[in-house]
C-alpha cells in the first residue's frame, strides 16, 4: 500500500501546547521535546470495538489511558496496541485526550499517523503446526482480526508525511543471516516454515514505521515498533527468533552500512543516512537479563554504535518488585528500571518498553510512570501492565535542516 494512502494526518486549527519550547531561528535557544511510549492495551476482542468504546467519553479503561499521557505530557507519544481504526484516533482525541481526566489538563496532539500492521491478516498457512488455517496464530502477526494490537503515532509537531516510511511486508528471509525457527525434529537448520512460507512471510509482527517529525528546523526519526512476545511457542522458538530479529532491524536500520538490504512498502532501499538524528520508541518485548527473549536481543539495539542507552526508572518499580516477590525475588536486573509490571510467577516485572535517542540528541529528564503506593496517582497503576516511558531531550543545530 502507497505510504500516503495509509496516512491520518489531521492539521490543527489551533496550536496545540507545547510542555518544552521550540526555539525560533532568532533565538538561539535549542528545543527540548519529550518523546514517550506507551502500551496503552486499546485493543479490543473484535473489529469495530475500540470505535464504539471510544464514541463516548465514558470508557473507564481509555479515561485512565488519557489521564496517564495527561500527567506526562510527552510531545511525541507511541501508543502500543491501538487497534487500527482509522475513526478511533479522531475519537480517542477528542473525547479522552483533550478532555481533563480526574483534575489534569487536556492535552492535544494536531498530528497523528496511523497505518495498517501485520496482526490478524491471514496467510492461508498453518504457521502454529495445530492442524488448522485461518486461526490467530496462522496470521503474519497474532490476531483475531486484521488491525488488532496497532500502533498510533501522536505529535504536537508536524510529521513529513512525505517521508514516512512503512516496513509491514518486509519479507523475514530478506534479512541476511535470519534467525529463522529450526525444526528439533530435522536434522535441517532453520527449518520450522517451508520455503514457501518463507516466501512470503512478514518480519514485522505488526510494523516496523520511520515517522520523520519536524521540530522547528530540526528534523528527528521516529523509529516506532512492537515485536511479538518471545513466548508462547514451542521449542522451534518461533516468536522467540522473530523478536530477536525485529528488534535487530532497527540496530541495522539505524547503523550506517548495516541497512542496505532494507526496502520499505514502496520499495525504496536502505536505511537512515549518516548524521540524521531519531529516537527508538516501544514496547520491545525483550529485557537485558531477565525474561524469556534470546539472549542478547534487546542488546543488539542497546549497544547499536549511534545509540544512547538512555536509562529511565521509578521508585515505584522497585517498591513492586519487593512487595510482589516470586519471579522478582531471583531477578538479574535493577527493578528501579522495570517498565512492565507482569505476572510474580513467571515473568515477573521486567525491562521490556524503551525511548532510545541517538547521539546528536542530549537526554534531559527521563521517567518510568509507576506511581508508589497510597500515593495520589497509585490508582492508574492498574491501567494497563505496561507503564509510560518517557525521555526529554534537547536538539542541537547539528545536521538541523537550516
């Protein structure tokens, strides 16, 4: 599908507010802006759902949502499982976002992108071996139907929408040396699916999108994605080799020389170009030490040559952590880093959502929203099993487009 057919793009009619400032030419003060993400869990059962839900301003769950990125304001949020709909993005603005929510201020986002991803989208395959087609797991991306678990893009700046670029039929093959599923029943290597899976089958469990937004005269990439669970398999690993590998289309993306073997939804090859500047943004699914993803996956990204391994953390993960104990209690990782507040038993609470920003951008303030207890804010901590993520970074005017 052409980049511009799957574009929302909403023009403001009034300027929005803005929480850091944006420096005119004049002024020689460089912009600080807030990029965030969030795992909102706006996804529904069935298609229509999250329309109908959002139709009023009344749905307790997308209330809550509203309130948590009213209390952070970021300038630039990822919202992670937003099923796509292209009405409910009008909806979710203008009945939750710029409503106050519980005593916070409405907040409004004039730019916003959304597009189709790969979940629900049958491939007429058994891709799960259970001797059925057309099931949620026999899709390019888990799903009951086409669009569930979407992404949503949410700017107070102005988005190139000439310049997005979409990712969702990147072919998993395509990415040399692929860490493709092994079937343990042959002695074959990487042989789960067969060649003509492999012939058209989707990297992306739902989309990989590079959204340039335009802060001022600085351009900045929005690197946005949601690779699937490293669970829910068998010992083929089928998800736990396909996160590795979408995280890792990012690391060569971004890495000069790396991406070459890239092409998006229009066919247009390679990957960023040297100097420009972007952020990594979203629920990866993947924690450093802890967790089940493959060993070194979210790393691949962490210690990519450009990016800065920014850090944020709250009081409020390692208070759940010690209070929750099971998983936690044998846990290699800091919980002050925690962003995903998941089962004691197994997983427990882990790294797993990131605001990477790469060098040329200068990281400011940065927060994990996880409110203590019996404090004011404790009671949006059951919104959702993912907590806002958020990273304030100032722009110089290295490689701005002057």
């Amino acid at each position: 599908m052409p980049v511009k057919r799957a574009l929302l793009l909403v023009l403001p009619l009034v300027a929005g507010a803005i929480a850091a400032p944006v420096a005119d030419a004049a002024s020689g003060v460089s912009p600080v802006v807030r990029f965030a993400t969030f795992n909102a869990s706006l996804n529904r059962a069935v298609a229509g759902q999250l329309v109908a839900d959002l139709s009023t301003p009344d749905n307790a769950q997308a209330r809550k949502v509203a309130e948590v990125v009213q209390r952070n304001r970021p300038d630039v949020l990822l919202i992670n499982e937003f099923d796509y709909a292209p009405a409910a993005v009008d909806l979710f603005r203008d009945n939750y976002l710029e409503r106050g929510q519980n005593g916070a201020a409405g907040i409004d986002y004039p730019y916003a992108f959304s597009a189709p991803v790969n979940t629900g989208v049958p491939t007429g395959f058994d891709l799960n071996r259970d001797g059925r087609t057309g099931t949620a797991d026999d899709a390019y991306g888990f799903g009951f139907f086409p669009g569930q678990f979407g992404m949503l893009v949410l700017s107070k700046h102005p988005i190139d929408t000439d310049a997005i670029r979409t990712f969702q039929h990147f072919r998993w093959k395509d990415m040399p040396g692929a860490l493709l599923p092994d079937d343990p029943a042959t002695p074959a290597a990487g042989d789960w699916y067969s060649p003509a899976v492999l012939d058209v089958f989707r990297l992306s469990s739902k989309s990989h999108w590079d959204v340039p937004i335009q802060i001022g005269r600085h351009e900045v990439h929005f690197l946005v994605s949601h690779p699937t669970p490293p669970v829910f398999d068998g010992a083929e690993d089928r998800n736990g080799t396909r996160n590795h590998d979408e995280i890792r289309f990012w690391a060569d993306y971004l890495t000069p020389g790396k991406g070459r073997y890239i092409y998006d939804d229009n066919g247009k090859r390679g990957g960023l170009r040297f100097g420009e500047r972007f952020v990594v943004a979203g629920d990866q699914n993947s924690d450093e030490v802890d967790g089940d993803s493959i060993p070194g996956a979210v790393q691949q990204l962490l210690t990519a040559p450009r990016v800065l391994d920014v850090r944020p953390g709250s009081a409020g993960g390692v208070e759940a952590a010690r209070l929750q104990g099971g998983a936690n209690n044998t846990h290699m990782g800091d919980p002050y880093f925690d962003t995903g507040d998941f089962s004691d038993n197994a997983p427990g609470n882990l790294r797993t959502d990131y605001v990477l920003p790469s060098r040329g951008l200068f990281p400011l303030e940065s927060a994990v929203f996880w409110p203590l207890p019996d404090t004011e804010f404790d009671r949006l901590n059951d919104t959702t099993d993912h907590k806002l993520v958020r990273v304030d970074v100032r722009l110089n005017r290295v490689n701005s487009k002057e």
